[in-house]
C-alpha cells in the first residue's frame, strides 16, 4: 500500500476517534492511518516541551509511511504546539490541518456580541488561552470563558462513565456553564463527545459545538472525494486491547490494532 495519498490522523488517544468519524462521512473514499499515543496520555497535563516531542515523534512516525496530509484530532496539539509543528514539517513536505484554528469562525456563527461561549477542555488548552484568542479575533465582543476539566479523559479513556465520583465532577463543570448563561458550549476536547450524554443531563445538546465538523470541512476543500474504497489502520503506543474497549462509541473496530513503539521523554 502507498500512503501519500493517505490522511494521518493523530490524538493522544481514542478522542480523536471523534474527529476520524466525521472526517469518514465527508470523505469516505479516503484512506486513512489513526495514531492514538495511549502511552503518553493525557497531553492535557503535560508541559508544551512534552507534547511536543511526542507530536515531533508521531509526524516523524507518519513521515516514514509517506503520509502527507495530517489531521491533528487533538485540542491540547492545536493549541500548544500546531505553529512549532507546522514551521518543522511543512518543508518536509507535511500538510497539517488543526482543530481550533479551523473551528474557530463556525463556533460564532449566530451569535450577537455580549453573549458568552463557554470551552470545555484540558487543563493545558484552557491554560493557553487559544479558543478564547482565536475566537476573539473574528469577534472581540463574545465572552469566552474557558473550564478545564482535568479529569474528562481519564473518565472516557477507562470508561469511568457510571463511577459517582465522574458524575459528581460532570456536574461542577456544567454548573459553571449554567452560571455564565453560556449561549454555546465548545467541546474543545476530542475526548469530550463521548461524554455527550452525561453532559445533556444538564443542558440541551443543540447548545454543545463540535469541532470536528469544522476541521473535516476545512480538510475536504484540499482533498477531494473519489471512487476509492475507503479504509483506515489503526495504531496505538499503548495497549491495542484498551483501546479497541473505549473506543467503542464512535468505532466498532473489527481490524487489528497495531502497536508502535516511540521514543521515550527524557528531561536531560
Ligand atoms: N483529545 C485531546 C484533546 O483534544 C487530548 C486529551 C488529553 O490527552 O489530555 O485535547
């Protein structure tokens, strides 16, 4: 099989599984290869230095199998590190396309200034403060408060939906959203639609965003659609059996999941 004309497809694990299954309704004649980093996850509390050198790994990874075009399907990515990845991979001929920059515009459509768009995320993309600046940009008006939710991966990655203890930190953070009277609520965590259903215990889900739509539209207006048959292989830096288990509501995989082994982080 060659792979140059395959789409790449990163996250830190399952989440990005989010962004995978919308990118296969809008191009499904495409090939793709998924990477989820399950040994290194959750990015959300690493520093910049750390994910940055697991993204270095995981492009160089892509780079070896002659993948050009990659779909970062990770918040915490597109915003700490997308322009530093983007500068050290274009020139080796790597077409990135981020989540947050291409979601950005679609989040604030039908809003009037003055109303608030609330951020679930990880620790690390509430902390750079990327939704609220790229947000801003096309409006400066619009509140943006941004939630990190430390815990939200750790409950979808080890299926922690029923334990109490999740349910109780799902509810804190919608109070929040309650509290600010957010007009829309951005999933600015690929991880986060699988937890769709606690969270529209509390809240319509006509008001949560998505962007994953936005990002595999972005991705369609450069590639377009053949009479291929699609396909997709998957490969995690973890446990291929976790994996396929919390994977379960956005793909059933049937296929082998392959293991990959990266290069480990050391702070010389
Ligand atoms: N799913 C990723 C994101 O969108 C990373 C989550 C994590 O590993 O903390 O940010």
């Amino acid at each position: 099989m060659t792979y140059s004309d395959t789409i790449g497809v990163m996250d830190s694990g399952v989440g990005g599984l989010t962004v995978l299954s919308e990118l296969v309704k809008v191009l499904p004649s495409a090939k793709y290869i998924y990477l989820g980093d399950t040994a290194n996850l959750p990015y959300g509390c690493k520093t910049k230095e750390e994910i940055l050198f697991f993204n270095r790994n995981i492009l160089n990874f892509f780079l070896t199998l002659g993948v050009k075009d990659i779909a970062i399907a990770c918040n915490t990515t597109s915003a700490l590190t997308y322009e530093d990845l983007r500068e050290e991979f274009s020139p080796k001929g790597l077409r990135i396309f981020p989540l947050i920059q291409s979601a950005a515009y679609s989040a604030t459509l039908g809003l009037n200034d003055g109303d608030c768009i609330c951020v679930l995320s990880t620790l690390a993309t509430a902390k750079s403060g990327k939704y609220a600046s790229e947000i801003n940009k096309i409006n400066p008006n619009l509140k943006v408060v941004e939630i990190p939710c430390p815990n939200f991966v750790e409950i979808v990655e080890n299926r922690l939906y029923d334990l109490d203890e999740s349910k109780k930190i799902v509810r804190e953070k919608m109070k929040i959203i309650l509290e600010n009277k957010a007009k829309r609520v951005i999933l600015g965590c690929t991880h986060y639609p699988y937890l769709l259903d606690m969270f529209s215990l509390y809240l319509p889900r006509e008001i949560f965003f998505n962007p994953a739509g936005s990002l595999a539209k972005n991705i369609c207006s450069f590639i377009k659609n053949t009479n291929d048959v699609g396909d997709i292989d998957f490969y995690v830096t973890g446990d291929p059996c976790e994996f396929k288990k919390s994977a379960k509501l956005f793909f059933d995989i049937k296929k082998e999941v392959k293991s990959v082994k990266m290069p480990t982080f050391s702070r010389v």
